[in-house]
C-alpha cells in the first residue's frame, strides 16, 4: 500500500485569495490527518503565494503525521526552512523563478555533485531527502549516486496519456521503478494523480512508498467533502 501525502498549496491559495485565515491552513491539515492521510506535503515558493514559510513552521509544530515539504533547495531561504522544522521528508524540486508549477525533474547526472552536497547536508539533520525525477532510468539511476533516500517521479506524462492508452502511459514508470529497486532507492510519485488513474498507476509500479497528491483531491473534495474524497484517495493507493 502506497502512503497518501495530502499537499494542501490549493487551500493556502483558496486563503491568500481574500487575505485573513479563511479557510485555515491548520485546521485543514489536521482535519487531513483525522480522516486519515498518512502524511502532509507543502510546496512553498518565493513569492508564497500559495503556503508561506510561516505556515511551515506552524504545521511543523501542529501535525501528528509525517511533513513533506518540497521546493527549491538551491534558495537559501528554503534551505534555512527546512533546517529549522526538520520535516520528517525534503523533497528536491527544480522550479525555475515564476513557474507556475512544478513541470520537470532533475537531470541528475549534470547536476549530480550539487545534489551530492544537499542531500548530505539534509541527511546529516536526520532528514529523508527525496529528488523529483522524470521517469527516465538514468536520472533514477543517477539520483541513487547522490545519497539521496528516495526518488519521486513526475507523474504529469502518466495522468496526460493515461486516458487514451493506459499501458502506453505507464511503460516508462514502470521501467523507472524497476532501476530504482535495483539501485536501492526508495520510490514516491505525484503530479496530475487522481481517482481515476491511481489505482492503475499503483498496480503497476513496483516498491511504490508514497503518492502526494494535492489538486485533484482538492478539487474532488468541492463535489465530495474533504473527508470522503481522502478515504476514497487511500482506497484507491492500497488497491492491488
């Protein structure tokens, strides 16, 4: 069974559009983490214009689960965040300045000695270290040689193609998670996943730990309720 990280950038983005606290950011995640989400997943950026680094350090101290906080670690302001709350993960993530989202992992051969030094230095805390990789075998290959614990693959390329050809869609994940349990790394995934092609996804992708999952089930959570959207999200990553 996959763990389920709700990533909750969508309800920060709901607040920031009226100022104030409405919807609360806390409240929220704890109320993810009652009904039964394995983990929290924040996402901040620079301009915080969805989660504000204040909203890290206040989950940090709120939460009963696992934070997974992911970013740009080559801004330094990211670096001291997560040197200061010690999440439970760090998930490496190349944003370029004004992306909207995150559209493209590391090429961790180019980049392999800078991620050598990161890893290291979140390691050395006691911090899981994750590195957003497309589902390329030899950035999979290549991420094992940095340190780093885990890999999470790109899954917008799965969720694209995934209505029109399912197995074509999920052939080169397949072949991604296959380096990975061979390098002995271990393996995330996340982007565009939702309760329709996560259940697939799950039942083909070998050593699967966790999906992280935030504007599908954000989004279903309108139509469903917060609470039946996420046990219907963990039915669907334990399906085997």
């Amino acid at each position: 069974m996959a763990r389920l990280s709700v990533n909750i950038n969508k309800i920060a983005t709901l607040r920031n559009s009226r100022g104030g606290n409405n919807p609360d950011v806390l409240q929220a995640a704890r109320a993810c983490e009652r009904f039964g989400a394995d983990g929290i997943t924040v996402h901040p950026r620079p301009d915080e214009r969805h989660i504000r680094y204040r909203d890290v350090y206040d989950l940090k101290s709120a939460l009963t689960t696992e934070l997974n906080i992911e970013g740009n670690s080559r801004e330094e302001k990211f670096v001291r965040l997560v040197l200061d709350t010690q999440p439970a993960q760090v998930t490496l993530v190349p944003d370029e300045p004004g992306q909207i989202t995150s559209n493209h992992g590391w090429d961790t051969i180019k980049h392999r000695d800078y991620l050598q030094d990161i890893c290291a230095l979140f390691k050395g805390e006691g911090i899981r270290v994750s590195i957003f990789v497309d589902p390329n075998p030899e950035m999979v290959a290549a991420a094992a040689e940095t340190g780093a614990d885990r890999v999470e693959l790109y899954t917008e390329g799965y969720a694209r193609e995934f209505p029109q050809d399912p197995a074509q869609a999920i052939a080169q994940y397949i072949e991604a998670a296959k380096v990975a349990q061979q390098a002995g790394i271990g393996l995330n995934a996340g982007h565009d996943l939702d309760l329709h092609n996560l259940p697939y996804f799950v039942q083909h992708i070998p050593g699967l730990l966790e999906v992280s999952i935030g504007h599908a089930l954000i989004a279903d959570a309108l139509y469903l309720g917060l609470e039946d959207t996420i046990k219907r999200y963990l039915a669907a990553a334990a399906e085997k």
